[in-house]
C-alpha cells in the first residue's frame, strides 16, 4: 500500500465555504460537498498528487479513520487513486 | 438535506452555484410563456469584450457553470466565442436553445466541445401541443436540432419541458421522445412571469394535474427538475434537489445589457441588484442589500404556522410576486389549499425593446 499515490481529479472543482467546501464534478456534473476538515485537508495534499502512506502521516489520523476517508473521496470520484495527476495540457 | 446545510445555503454562498446568463433578448420564436418576454433585441446588449470579461469574473469566483439562455443564444454572432471562452476558462455551460439555429455544423462543433450541455426546449409531445405554445413550425426545429445534435455525436442532450395544464397528462410520451433521441428529460415549472404573466392562467397545471406531475417525477429520479417543484414538496418525500428558493442565495440571474437580478424569474427592478457596467459581479453578489435581503431568516408570514412550512418554505418568490400575491403568503399552487386570491398579475419590466427588428 506504502506506494500507491493519491491524486486529485482534475475534472472536480474545489470551492472553499463557510461549511467547508463544494464541489463539482464536471464529468457526472455532480454537485457535492465536504464538510469535514480532515477530508479538504487530504484533497489539498492530493492536489499535487502524494503517496498514501505520506499523506496519512500528514494528516495524523488513525489507519481505520483515513482508510474510510480514502474510501469516501474516491467513492465521490474526488480522489484518483494510483494515477498521476493530469496537467492542464493533458485534460 | 441536514438542517445545517440548509442553513448555511439559505445564507447565502461566497459564490453561485450556477446562474443564469441570458446571452440576448433577441428571438425568433415568441413563446406565450416567455419568462423574458424576449423577441427583439434590447438596445445595449453586452458587447463580445465584456461579455469574455464577465466569463473571467465568473471563473474566478469559482462558478461551476451559467445557464446560457435568452432570447434565443445562438442568434448572437459571438455565440461559439463566448462558450468557447467559457469552456477555456473551466465554467460549464448548459445551454438552453429553441433549436432552429442548430445546423449539422453547429452540431458538430457543440459536440467537439467539453463542459457543455444542451437543453433544447420542446413543450409538447406532438407538433399540435407544443406550437401552441411555442408557435408554428417550432417542434420541428427543435427535432431537427436534436437530430443534428445525435448525428454529430453529441451525448446525452436535454430536452427541456415547462409543465403546462396541456402536456401534464403527455409526460410518458415526453420521456418516450427523449429516449428515442438519447436525450436526458427534464421538466420544469410554469413561472408567471414575462410573458407567462399573461398566460399563466390557462397554462398552469390544474392542483389534480400537479399532485399527478409530483407522483410522476418521483418515481422517475432520472428527470431533471431544476430544483423548481419545491412548492409541491408537501405531496410526499422532497424530489432530488436542493428544494429551497435559491434566489440571491445560490443562483442568480444576468441579463442580456448586465442587470443582476435575484433569479431568472423576476426581471423587475424591486428584484435588481446592480448592473455588471458599474459594479463588478463579485462585488454585487457579496455586497447587494436586496440579497442581503432574500439571505436573511424569513420574519413572521401567513405560512409559519402551517405543517407543510418546513417542507415546501411557502414556496416560489417569483410565482407570488408575478400574480400579485404578498412574499409573505402561500404559492398561487400551495397543495395545502391556502392559497390567497392574488391582488392582479404584475408584470416584468424589461429594458425597453427596440424598434429595429433584429436578424
């Protein structure tokens, strides 16, 4: 697991709120949101793409808890897993 | 939807989610429901300069996508720039069009294209009942724009229905027309407002028809609303959706010469914001005092002490206003039976039209 990477899709749209934040993804055209802050923290340290095992120990959490974080945001395509993350150029 | 999500929405976002963008009052059709009251051009209309100018103001504010309508879009020359820029600059378009213009050519260009959807509005199951509505010859063009649009390739378009008291009762062989072009239904109110200020009592969906329209929709998740049947949310569970008012709060609406207004339903000015040509758009939907307004807990209304309150909110700002009826009252269609007889229809005020016809 140590060398999977986690990337952010480059087809969502991240936008900070009071709550949180939405987000939309432009190929489902899917609206959502987040509001725990564990989560838009692994989305930022996902944004430039980050190994698994890297980000867990950033972000402190127990590997139960940020495997069903994982789980959740690449449920909500949110999250790309073992991809390296798209440029602009390549979309 | 958690109370406080619906809180944080009702208060109003840093941004749109999406909004309405109305590219031109000029159209070719004239529509008896008109929601715009469109047909010639406005004297005044953005240029290509600041309509690209407004595009970056909207990406930079995060906006998803506009909903690109009119008037008719495409007769804008700059039609193909201005969604191309959009595309460029990551807002998504969904586009609403009556179709005419939708050649093979246009067709295939929309399909090269990423971040954009088309709604081709149809407003009947047959030829009879939607050119009474939309006038002569108007179903087929827009059978002829969706047929272009499945030639070229393009996936998945719409076909946009506003619900009339004359194609609730069709709704089956609405989606059955839909499916045979691919195309996504999606069903929308009847707002009086525009033109629909004239029209909306002989178009509007008997109470039978609109408790007959909600169980439709709600065995069908598939069908696009536009989250505009709020107000029938009492009917049983809420629809998908946000199923709020979002005006001023999540959506707002341009028009074609710059005016903000709360939502696409009420150009008027008692619902004006400000105007893109003298304050920035940011600088409106952060700072309006009307949408301060609309963002702020709803005071005491004849509603409150209804059980339904929670569920449908009293219901479409726009549907009271157009016919008259006190904000503070219950929609002209409240299921609950407690609608109030409207003082008289009020009209939308619209920049004044030109007298030279446009192309």
């Amino acid at each position: 697991m140590a060398n999977v990477r986690l990337s952010l899709n480059p087809r969502i749209s991240i936008r900070p709120e009071s709550f949180g934040a939405l987000c939309y993804n432009f190929a489902t055209r899917d609206l959502f949101l987040i509001k725990s802050p564990l989560a838009l923290r692994l989305a930022e340290l996902a944004r430039d793409g980050i190994d698994r095992g890297e980000a867990e120990k950033a972000l402190g959490a127990q590997p139960a808890q940020f495997t069903r974080l994982v789980d959740a945001l690449v449920n909500k395509q949110l999250l790309l897993v073992g991809e390296a993350p798209l440029g602009p150029d390549h979309e | 939807m958690n109370n406080s999500l619906a809180a944080a929405l009702r208060a109003g976002l840093a941004a749109p989610i999406c909004l309405t963008w109305e590219l031109t009052y000029a159209c070719n059709l004239s529509c008896s429901h008109c929601l715009s009251d469109s047909g010639a051009k406005a004297p005044g209309e953005l240029t290509t300069g600041e309509a690209l100018s407004l595009i970056d103001a909207f990406a930079e504010m995060g906006i998803f996508y506009v909903n690109v309508g009119g008037g008719e879009p495409m007769m804008r020359r700059d039609f193909f720039q201005i969604i191309e820029h959009a595309a460029a600059r990551r807002v998504g378009v969904k586009f609403s069009t009556n179709g005419t213009f939708l050649d093979a050519a246009a067709a295939k260009r929309l399909a090269g294209m990423d971040y954009v959807d088309v709604q081709v509005s149809i407003d009947g199951h047959d030829a009879a009942t939607n050119d009474a509505v939309r006038g002569e010859g108007s179903f087929a063009k827009a059978v002829s724009a969706l047929t272009n649009l499945g030639a070229a390739g393009f996936v998945n378009p719409k076909i946009s229905v506003v619900a009339t008291r004359h194609n609730v009762a069709h709704l089956d062989e609405l989606e059955a027309l839909a499916g045979s072009f691919g195309a996504t239904l999606r069903v929308t109110r009847l707002r009086p407002s525009g033109r629909g200020t004239h029209s909306y009592a002989a178009l509007r969906p008997t109470e039978l028809q609109n408790r007959e329209l909600f169980g439709w929709l709600s065995s069908r998740p598939e069908v696009l609303t536009g989250d505009s049947f709020f107000h029938l949310s009492p009917l049983g569970d809420p629809l998908p959706g946000l199923n709020m008012c979002g005006a001023g709060r999540v959506v707002c609406l341009v028009d074609p010469v710059g005016d903000v207004y709360a939502c696409p339903f009420t150009i008027h000015p008692d619902f004006r914001a400000g105007n893109v040509r003298e304050t920035p758009f940011s600088r409106i939907w952060k700072t309006s005092g009307l949408f301060a307004t609309l963002r702020a807990e709803p005071g005491p209304s004849s509603c409150s002490s209804c059980g339904a309150y929670s569920s449908c909110q009293g219901g479409c700002m726009a549907a009271k206003f157009h016919t008259g009826t006190d904000l503070a009252d219950p929609d002209p269609e409240c299921v609950m039976g407690r609608a109030r007889e409207a003082r008289g229809t009020v009209v939308s005020i619209r920049p004044r039209r030109s007298s030279v016809a446009t192309r």
